[in-house]
C-alpha cells in the first residue's frame, strides 16, 4: 500500500516500531498519542504499509516561525522495521515529508537524533541534512 496517515488501530504496530528506537513500554499509552496525533492540524502521523502491516513511522510537527518568513518543520520519530532497512522505504517516507514541509511554506526540516545512532547519522546525511552542533534540554517533573 505505501504510505499513508496513521490512524488509531495501527497503535500496536506503532509501539513495537517505538520499541526497535528503545523506546520500550509505549503500549500503556501510544493509543491515545496516536489519537492525538491524529487531531492536530499542525502534526502528522504516517505510516507505511506493506501487505496489511506498519513497517514504518514518521511522525512530524510543523511549527509557525514569528521571525522567519517560512516555517519549520520537526521529525520526532522516524523508524523502518529493522528487517526491512536498507530497501529505499526511509527514503520514500523523508522525501514525502519533505514534500509536505514544502506545501506547508517551511523553509527547513529539522530533527534530532541522538549520538549514538550512527546508522541514522549517515542516513540524514544522504539524504542533504547537515549538522547543526548545539541541542538543549530541560527535563521537566513529570505529574503522575
């Protein structure tokens, strides 16, 4: 099938994707992300499908700028099932994003992705993002 938007019965498939970028646990609570997701205007959740199962996720923001003409637009997460790298799908879903960040008016997409994914690294790199050296943090207290 390709690509397409989420929507809320992919939660199961979406978690164990989660779960591969070491983000275990998610299947407590990504229902209702998704769900979310699914409600912004200024987010999107996509998903590529092949034979009836998510093999692959992005999800991105598109964030209005005040002091730059054009926009910005933020990859969150991005994974392709690691049975199925290497086949050109990570290159399908960024090169749709992209499209979209374009009719969206961005002037930039950007994305964090911590040191220690090399693979990943290389990844953005072919595909024309460059390095940008500084990234901050806050981590805030979580309410239960």
């Amino acid at each position: 099938m390709g690509i397409r938007k989420a929507d809320v019965e992919d939660w199961k498939q979406i978690s164990l994707l989660l779960n591969q970028l070491d983000y275990p646990d998610t299947e407590h609570f990504i229902k209702e992300k998704v769900e979310t997701f699914l409600t912004e205007t200024n987010e999107e959740l996509l998903v590529f499908e092949e034979g009836k199962k998510v093999i692959a996720l992005i999800s991105i923001h598109f964030i209005p700028q005040l002091a730059i003409k054009g926009d910005f637009a933020r990859i969150s997460y991005f994974a392709v099932d690691t049975n199925i790298r290497g086949k050109g799908i990570g290159h399908k879903i960024e090169e749709y994003c992209t499209d979209l960040a374009i009719k969206r008016n961005c002037e930039r997409i950007e994305v964090h992705c911590h040191s220690r994914r090399t693979d990943a690294h290389r990844f953005y790199m072919r595909q024309g993002f460059t390095e940008s050296p500084k990234y901050f943090i806050k981590i805030l207290p979580q309410s239960d």
